[in-house]
C-alpha cells in the first residue's frame, strides 16, 4: 500500500502554520531561517510542533570544510564575487576578505 501525499504552497506563514494547527495538513517544510518569523506570529509554534529532520549543521559543517579547503582560500576572490548580492552583511568588502585571508 503506498501513501498518497498531497503538496500543497501556501502564500504566506500564516496560512501554513494554520493548516497544520487545523489538521488540514499534517507537515509543513519550513527553512528554519524562518522560524523567527514564524514565532512572532505563533508564539505556540516550538511547543506545538516537532522538527522532523534539520540540515542547518550538515550545512554548516560542508561550509566549514569547504571554506578550509586550499583551493578555495586560494579562490576567495572569486567566490565572493559569484555570491555578491546573494546575502546581506553589514561588513564591508575589506573586512570580509581581511577575514577571510586569515
């Protein structure tokens, strides 16, 4: 017997978390770079609900591995960049590479 599992998309966090508080859904996936968010409008939200799987420390141990890797320290300038604009930091450049060159 297979399970049927329906993906539902949802507009905002709101709605999700109100579908699963419901029971008209029995997950969500949510990055949880967005729980904050979730939490200031569903105080309830980390008593309420249980976190299945998280990748956030397997991807941060693959950014700390690759980010010690020889060849991309030698490649620093070029990775920052091909990933300008893709996050918001309040260092400037400099400091960034001065870090980096550590």
């Amino acid at each position: 017997m297979k399970a049927e599992i329906e993906l539902l998309t949802f507009d905002d966090f709101g709605t999700q978390v109100d579908a699963l508080y419901s029971g008209k859904v029995g997950a969500i996936i949510i990055n949880e770079v967005y729980r904050e968010t979730i939490l200031e409008i569903f105080e309830d939200f980390n008593d309420r609900t249980i976190v299945i799987k998280s990748y956030q420390i397997e991807v941060i141990k693959g950014m700390i591995k690759k980010a010690t890797s020889p060849t991309i320290i030698i490649k620093y300038n070029n990775i920052l960049n091909s990933v300008s604009g893709t996050f918001e930091t309040n260092m400037r450049l400099e400091e960034f590479t001065n870090l980096i060159k550590i």
